[in-house]
C-alpha cells in the first residue's frame, strides 16, 4: 500500500490518560475546522460488583462540548482486551460514526464460539457503522485521513493516521516499552513485526500516539513518540532487530505475561461494539465466564 503522510496539517490531539486500564483515549481535532474523532474510548468497569460507570467517558464529552467540538468518528483501533469501549454511550450524546477495521468478523467469529453467543449474535460486523479496509481513506471535516491494517496483536487492529499524527493502539507502545503481546487467538508475533515495520515506514516526522503506557522503571505517563524515535530507541523493534529475533523474544516474553484483568468482560463488550450483551426476559444483562475456554 503506498501512503503519503501530510506533515503540514497537524491535528490537535488532547489524551485522556485512564489509570485503571493504563489506557489514552484520544480526541483529534481536525486544525481547520471544529470536527473531531474520538479515538479508543474507555467505559469504566466495577467488576467484582457488575457495575458499569461512565467517569472516563463523560470526561471526554464534557472536553467536546466545552471546545464547541462536532465529532465525525468514535474509532476503536481493535477489539481491546484489557478495557471496555464506551463509544455508543458516547455516540448517543454527541453523535459520529463509530468504526472498526474489516477483520472484526475474524474476532467475532472466534469469540462468539468461546463465549457461546449462538445464532444471534451477528459475526458480520454490522454492530459498527464503519468497516475499514487497508488504506481507505475518510475525513474528520476536510482533514483527509486513511487506515493502515496491522494486525499481529490482534487481526483486526488499524493504525489511523490523520495529517502528521498516526494512532497506532497496540501495535506499539513508547520506546522503552517495545511491543504488545501477540498470544491472544488470532495474534502472530512474525505479522505483528511486520505491522511495526509497516508503521515505521512512515515518515520520521510522524507524531505516534499509543493506546497504554504503564511507566517502565518508575517514569510518568507517556503517549507520544515519533517514527524516528522508535526507529532509533524502541527496545523490542529498534537498531535494526530482525524478524527473527523479534519473533523469538516475543514469543518467550508472552509465556509470561498473565491475561489482562478485564479481558473476559472486554471481549464480550468490545465485540459487539461496545454494547452490553442482551439482556433476559426480565431485563438484566450477564456476562459469561467460559471456564478453560480462554
């Protein structure tokens, strides 16, 4: 896929650091006009107690208003694992089309077999508004930007980049972080350094902006890097580590992470495009716990 990045249009970008699931979401306003995207939302999750809050998000739509903002796209860059998505709840206050890339339906169809979701649950993607393809194009107002599929943490994840700045999810994190993990169903270490290699194909100058950090070593928060950076520092990917290389640490390194937290609520959320599951005949909503199934 051959891609020109616009250096000169540069978007503001205001994050909004979660520290329950060590996630920034994203508001991106388009340097010409009040358009914005809200990128990779957060619904706030008691989970032992089943309650579901919206502090995180009502953050984000109390920014929008105050800046006089009008959000074009709410955009999940992939199906998070470890937080859940609030961009309905968001849709419903503010508006804008909420998108996804295209191999959603891999995801759907893998996860509406582990959680037993039946006929009904439609694995056709049709829970999102939008369904990106490699390299289509949209506009947050006249700022053209276009979707890049790099799959690897996942198969449906995207890395969006609107003007000079490029949100990659997981694909990345900041430099002394490396690399996300590559072990969920669907994840392939060799596709996810090619996705990286994807990514920093861009130009230097390049402004990334990750889904989580959690500090290394006692550092601040941190959510911007540049192309350049990763290129020079990234502990996992930079200095020119091969494939091979990458695929041997990662997979080692994937043996021992534990699953995220909120994983089993995540995907069953996140799937359906941050919905809640149906509910009962008598109106309440459950989450499934498949046991041995993840």
């Amino acid at each position: 896929m051959s891609v020109t990045v616009d250096l000169d249009v540069k978007p503001d970008v205001k994050g909004f650091f979660d520290p329950a699931t060590n996630t920034i979401s994203y508001v991106v306003k388009d340097p010409n006009s009040d358009a914005c995207a809200i990128i990779d939302s957060v619904m706030d999750i008691d989970y032992a107690a089943g309650r579901i809050t919206y502090a995180h998000a009502d953050e984000i739509i109390a920014y929008v208003k105050e800046k006089g903002l009008t959000v074009d796209w709410l955009i999940e860059t992939h199906v998070h694992a470890d937080h859940l998505s609030a961009a309905p709840y968001i849709q419903k206050a503010l508006g804008g089309k909420i998108g996804i890339g295209q191999k959603i339906t891999v995801v759907q169809d893998t996860f509406g077999k582990v959680f037993n979701e039946g006929t009904e649950f439609q694995r056709d993607g049709s829970q999102f508004d939008r369904l990106f393809q490699d390299g289509d194009h949209y506009r947050v107002g006249g700022m053209d930007c276009f979707a890049m599929h790099t799959p690897g943490h996942t198969p449906a994840c995207m890395t969006h980049v609107m003007g000079d700045a490029a949100f990659v999810g997981d694909t990345l994190f900041m430099p002394d972080g490396g690399s996300a993990r590559a072990d969920f169903p669907g994840g392939d270490a060799g596709q996810l350094y090619d996705s990286i290699q994807k990514v920093l194909s861009l130009p230097d100058a390049t402004r990334l902006f990750i889904c989580h950090d959690y500090g290394p070593n006692g550092r601040e928060i941190r959510w911007e890097t540049s192309v350049g950076d990763e290129k020079a520092h990234n502990i996992h990917v930079g200095h020119g580590k091969t494939r091979e290389e990458f695929v041997a640490m990662r997979t080692a390194r994937d043996k021992t992470l534990d699953m995220p937290k909120l994983i089993i609520p995540s995907l069953q959320v996140n799937m359906r495009g941050g919905d809640l599951p149906p509910a009962d005949e008598s109106g309440k909503r459950f989450l499934k716990v498949p046991i041995n199934g993840l």
